[in-house]
C-alpha cells in the first residue's frame, strides 16, 4: 500500500493539530461552552468513506485530487490544492484559473500530499477524489487534520458534482449550472431531434500518449453526454467490457469510418484540430472520407466532462458544429 512520505517534523504537527480539540456539535445545534469558542454547525454528508459531519458552512477547504476543479467551477475557493496538468488548466476559465493559483499547492498528486503543509492551513473540510487504494494509504492522516469526504475514481460525473456541492456548500453555484445544462440538452433535442434520430455517429479521438500511426474510437469523455443525455447513435463498448477508446487502431483502419454518416472528432477552443490529433486529419485516407468531403466530419471542443461548467461549453460547440450539417440527399 502507498504511503504518504511526510515531510521532517510532518508528524509531530499533525499530532499537536489532533491535541487541539475540535468541537462539532450536532447538526444545527449550538455549544455550551461559554468560552471564546465560536459553535460550530455542522450536517452530515455521505461519500465513499460513509457518512461524514462536516460544517454548514465550511471557510477553509482544502481539494485532493480530482475535486479541485468542479469545486472551482461551482465558485468555491480552495486554500489548498494538488497539482493539475497544463492542460486542463489551460481550459478553464481566466477566473478560476486565478484561483486555482491562489491556493496553495499541497503536493504533485492525490497521494503525494504534504502534510505538514495541509495541517498548516488549518482547514475545516478536506474534499478528496482519486483512486481508493491510494485514499486508504492517507486517510488516517486527512481525517486527523479535518473533516474528509471521498469519492472513488467510479463515481459519475453529475453525482460528484452534487456531493462536492453539498460538502463544500457552493449548492447555489450547481442549481445555476444545472438549468442551464437542462436548457441546453432541450434545445438541442428539439433543433436537431431528426437528425439525431436518423444520423449514425462516430467519435473519434487520439491522445498524447498514442503510439505513432494510431487512432482511437473514444466511447468515454463528453461523447458520454451525447449518448446518455441527448441519445445520439454513437459506437460504445459492451457492457462490461473495456471502453472502445482504450484501443489503438492503426492509420490503415480511418478507412471504416466511411460506414457512419457523421463523425466528430475533438478541436482546441480556437476551432482547429487538437495537436495530437492533427496527425489523422492530416492522411490522405481521412481526406477521402465521404463525410469528410460532405462537410459531416465535425470539430467539437471538449474542455472536460468532470462538472457542469466544461460540459455547458461542450454542449455549446456541439450545438454549433450540428448546424453546419448539410441537408441529406
């Protein structure tokens, strides 16, 4: 099992921050000391640890992990956070990105974190998201220094999204997005129901760690979205079985992709093809696609499909890449 490697004196702090008792009192109900100590409301929230007492209004949230940007988009400030790569960060808002950058940074990732440095900011809720094997490594430790909350790495997008709201209390952030999600995914259905009804998708993607010549058949990501929530004919894997996009297809194999009637594939927020997938776009086999010369090849911007805001963005760029589709012959 991972460990945590605790910076020199990490342990010693911890151990003077568990000596200074912190009070909690029952949900919505107020201290008798009569000392300096303010009461201290709390109510309970359940993740992947159980049930958690955490406050009503938490003033000092510290994100591990994957939590740290849906807490940011829902307009929470964190005063702690593990490290996110330059790519995401590159994708999100001016704002939030600022904020980001304000806290300060506990670690390289979920089980690298400082302890010292964490217990240091004296947080009052610690929100958590990464591999279980590696929460359980660190969980003792977290729980020591404040209230924590824990969602493994197989909870859906939209129930982290709520979980991290209720606990970090940005609820008034999440009901914003949340109608214009609604909003969107109905305008969408209702403009482009035909077409969705009788159209056969494909998405197709390439990362950055794809071996040379290789493409993939991406089931997962914000294509998610457009299968479960606007019900477009995209290919997705069996259940049970590993998702399509785990599958490195070789150039030779664009050809097939003359079977569907459409087929989207990811761009960068200025419209153009993402790097590592410019290398397909640029074969002759893609140019000679029939959806590519039938103007049915569409660039769509995917900032992220882990909370509500990305996905907003998403749904905009698909809403605008559906209708420069050409009417069927």
């Amino acid at each position: 099992m991972t460990r945590t490697p605790l910076r020199r004196r990490g342990t010693a702090l911890v151990a003077a921050f568990l000596s200074s008792a912190l009070v909690l009192t029952a949900c919505g109900g107020d201290s008798d000391d009569t000392g300096d100590t303010a009461a201290v409301t709390t109510r309970s929230v359940t993740g992947g640890n159980g049930a958690v007492q955490v406050p009503a209004d938490p003033q000092r949230v510290a994100s591990i992990g994957n939590t740290t940007l849906p807490f940011i988009d829902m307009g929470g400030k964190p005063v702690g956070v593990t490290e996110v790569g330059a790519s995401e960060l590159a994708l999100i808002p001016a704002d939030q990105k600022a904020t980001f950058d304000a806290a300060v940074n506990l670690g390289a990732s979920g089980d690298q974190v400082d302890m010292e440095k964490l217990a240091g900011l004296k947080p009052d809720l610690i929100l958590a998201q990464l591999p279980a094997s590696e929460f359980e490594g660190i969980r003792k430790q977290l729980e020591s220094i404040a209230p924590t909350v824990f969602w493994g790495l197989d909870v859906e997008w939209k129930a982290l999204a709520d979980g991290v709201s209720q606990a970090g209390n940005v609820t008034a952030g999440l009901t914003d997005q949340k109608a214009q999600f609604k909003d969107k995914i109905t305008k969408i259905r209702q403009t482009y129901g035909q077409i969705i009804g009788a159209t056969r998708f494909v998405n197709v993607d390439r990362w950055e760690s794809s071996d040379p010549g290789t493409f993939s058949v991406a089931d997962f990501g914000c294509v998610e979205i457009a299968q479960g929530d606007l019900g477009m004919n995209f290919p997705k894997a069996a259940a049970g079985a590993d998702p399509l996009g785990w599958t490195s297809l070789p150039f030779e194999q664009i050809a097939e992709l003359a079977q569907y009637d459409v087929i989207t594939y990811p761009v960068d927020a200025a419209g153009q093809p993402k790097t590592s997938f410019a290398p397909v776009v640029a074969t002759n086999t893609w140019k000679a696609l029939p959806a590519v010369n039938s103007g049915r090849a569409l660039g769509v911007f995917c900032p992220g499909n882990n909370s509500y805001g990305p996905v907003l963005r998403y749904l905009d760029s698909l809403d605008a890449a559906l209708a420069t589709l050409p009417a069927k012959e």
